[in-house]
C-alpha cells in the first residue's frame, strides 16, 4: 500500500500555550488570562490558543491515514523545541514533505518512522511536533494497509504483547483543583490530581503549607466520596519545581516535609512529579537523584517523578541510568517521533524504572488516541487522560479508546479460534 497524496489542516488543541517562565515569575491570572508581558521568545501573550496541524495521508486504496502536530501547553522553555504555530508548519508540510512521502509503501512503521524522525530540512532537524504528527499518520497508515489497529502494529515490530486489561489512568485538574478531584472520584480515576502546583505564594506555601493541606483535603473528600471501598488512586501531583524554590538543595529537609506529605495522603500511594528544576537539565538530573536516594535510604514511601529536562529519548535513557526519579514522565510531544515514545517506555521497564507515558492537555483526541495504542502495546504503569484540563474529555477520550482496542481484539482472537 502506497501514500499517493498528503493533505494538512490548521486546528486547535484541548488547551492553551502558557508562558512558564512568566506565571513562575508571578504573573496574576485574571480568569483565563494571565496579566502581564510574555517573557519566553514566540509568545505574544502569556496564555495564547494552542495549535494543532493535522496531516492526513492518503493511500491508494482511498484510505485516510490521520496524525496531529502539536506541542506541550509550556513550550519554549526547559530545553524544547519554540512555539509551534500551525500556519508556519503547514508550508513545510506541503512544500517540504509532500514530495518525500507521496509514493512511499507503507510496509514498516518503524522503518519510516525512525526515517522521517531524523529528517533535516536546511540544515535543521524538523520541529518535535512536526514529527509527533507525522509518525501518527505513518502507523495508523501501516496499521489500514495491514487491516488491524495501531496497537497490533507496535507489538508485532517491537516484540511486546498488547494488554488485556486498562492501563490505570491518570487525570489533571488543572487550576481548578478541587471541583475537578470530584469529577476523579466519581469516575473511579487510578491516578489523581496532578493539581497543577506552580506557584509557591499561591499554591506551595513558603513553608509548603498549602500543599499539605490540599493533601489532607485529597485524603479526606476521597474517603468520603467513594463508592467503592475498595478504591485507592495513587495521589500524584505534580509541583513543578517549587519545592527547590523553598528548600534550595537541603533535600534532607525536602525529604522530611515529603514524609509529612506522606502520611497526610494516608492509604493513598504518594508521588511528586518535578520537586526540583534548576533551569539546567544536569543540575535537575543531580538534584533529582539526590532526592530520589535519600528517600530510598530513609524509607519514605513517596515516589518522585522526572518529568522536566527529560525532552528526548536520549535525556530519558539518562535520567533512568541515574535514577533521577522512580518514575520518569515520557512526554509524549517532546520526544518527536512516536518511536521515540515506545523505546522509551520499553527501556524504563527493562531498567527498573516506573514509564509514566504521558503528555500534555494541549494535545488533540487523535494524538490522544494514537498514544493509547502505543500504551496498550507497551503497557506503562500510567498514561495521562488527554487532552484539556477538564477531566471528562480527556478521561472518555482515553478510556473509550483503550476499551475498543480490548473488544475488537477479544473479538480477532475469537474469530481466528473459530478458524482453527
């Protein structure tokens, strides 16, 4: 089967872009708006509408293969790539990559994939998500000329077996951190808030007071709420470096206030994504590592999570080798190539470290649902509820998904037994 023609659409995505090193720097919200100039080059605003690019393939037999570009709602800062505006990347999709695709057989997607994931045009390799994108349309192009689902595809290239049950999900609440932990609850969410901690007057505490009993209140409305009693999601939340902005690099006392939100959370299972960003990725690395040893040494049962810094396959290679984090945050966009994705997850599990595949709100129901099929097929401990920052969307999004690949492939396994 043959790409005989690319077409590209201008979209949005289900969040925004945000200027990071603006909000850190205290930039006041005003409902959705945040006030204030834009520090981060590319931004115009500090909260912009986030774009989506989405590149459609089509195949001989008439066949649309789809995949969208888009970008981490905090792009342009801890190392990525700058701001991916659609209308920009269109041009070079039309002009640039049209001609090297059309009439390319759509036999291996790992073959194609890692071939247009290292392309250079002018010297440069091609935006993340220009890659992110176009990886998507290659393996859902394989998987119609071959007739099955995507996950089917990235079992049988890359040795792995396609999961029979979900793989626990985790939502985001955005700033709307308590309404939304409800929305969790009632859905039966395995892994809860995220909360979205990036600020230390307004969330953090400076004594990280505020995070405790936001802990508390967790513990509390889900004891409280639950329908099932059996019923325990893991709290992770995700503070965005400000527990460094408090406690600088005395992780021994970083390591007794985690304690003490350890034991707020109760049964609850504990993890804190990205304690830590110096603003430099060795230096996170280190710091990271730092923490992660000490609370293995003193037995505190909180599970960091690198997430930060860690913007490629090879960063996340780094981070697992060092053990910067039980956990590291495989963020999807970041990495490009969706191949990027599945090696690293693979490795992670061979190294002993938790694979969060995860993402960003600002990404689109077709890349949400394609990272389903990569998840199904590499079975990480999590993936993240994309996109937006509503939780039902994303939930459903991700949720549905991952349920047709269970039925049809119940359904494939029992027509090929009748066969027999």
């Amino acid at each position: 089967m043959k790409i005989i023609d690319v077409v590209s659409s201008c979209g949005r995505t289900g969040f925004f872009f945000d200027d990071q090193k603006a909000i850190k720097q205290g930039a006041k919200a005003d409902g959705n708006f945040y006030l204030g100039d834009p520090v981060t080059s590319g931004f115009t605003r500090i909260r912009q509408a986030g774009e989506s690019l989405t590149i459609m393939l089509v195949l001989e037999d008439g066949q649309i293969a789809y995949g969208d570009c888009c970008a981490v709602q905090y792009s342009g800062c801890g190392g990525r790539d700058p701001l991916f505006l659609a209308d920009e990347f269109a041009k070079i999709v039309d002009n640039e990559l049209k001609p090297l695709l059309i009439g390319r057989a759509l036999d291996s997607f790992k073959a194609l994939a890692n071939e247009f994931d290292h392309i250079h045009l002018h010297g440069q390799r091609i935006h993340t998500a220009l890659r992110y994108g176009l990886t998507q349309a290659l393996l859902d192009g394989v998987a119609k000329a071959h007739h099955t689902q995507m996950a089917n595809i990235v079992a049988k290239e890359y040795g792995t077996q396609v999961s029979d049950r979900l793989i626990p999900i985790f939502s985001q609440s955005g700033d709307n951190r308590y309404d939304n932990v409800d929305k969790m609850i009632i859905k039966g969410s395995a892994v809860l808030p995220h909360g979205l901690i990036n600020n230390v007057a307004s969330k953090l505490g400076y004594q990280g007071e505020k995070l405790l009993e936001y802990v508390k209140w967790l513990r509390q409305r889900v004891d409280e709420h639950k329908s099932d009693p059996n019923y325990r999601p893991v709290f992770h939340i995700d503070v965005y470096g400000t527990l460094g902005l408090i406690f600088k690099t005395d992780y021994s006392a970083m390591a007794d206030y985690l304690k003490t939100l350890r034991e707020a959370s109760g049964p609850y299972h504990l993890r804190i994504e990205g304690p830590v960003d110096f603003d430099d990725r060795d230096l996170t690395l280190q710091g990271l590592k730092a923490i992660t040893a000490l609370l293995d040494e003193r037995h505190i049962d909180v599970e960091i999570v690198a997430d930060e810094w860690c913007n490629t396959l090879e960063d996340i290679i780094e981070f697992a080798d060092n053990k910067a984090g039980h956990m590291v945050q495989i963020k999807t966009p970041d990495l490009g190539g969706i191949q990027n994705t599945i090696e690293a997850v693979l490795y992670c599990k061979a190294k002993g470290i938790g694979a969060y595949q995860g993402g960003t709100c600002n990404e689109t129901d077709l890349s949400a649902k394609a990272c389903v099929h990569i998840a199904m097929a590499t079975q990480p401990v999590q993936i993240l509820a994309k996109p937006g920052m509503g939780v039902d969307e994303g939930y459903m999004i991700v949720y549905n998904e991952m349920q047709r690949i269970l039925a049809l492939d119940k359904a494939m396994k029992g027509r090929n037994h009748e066969k027999r």
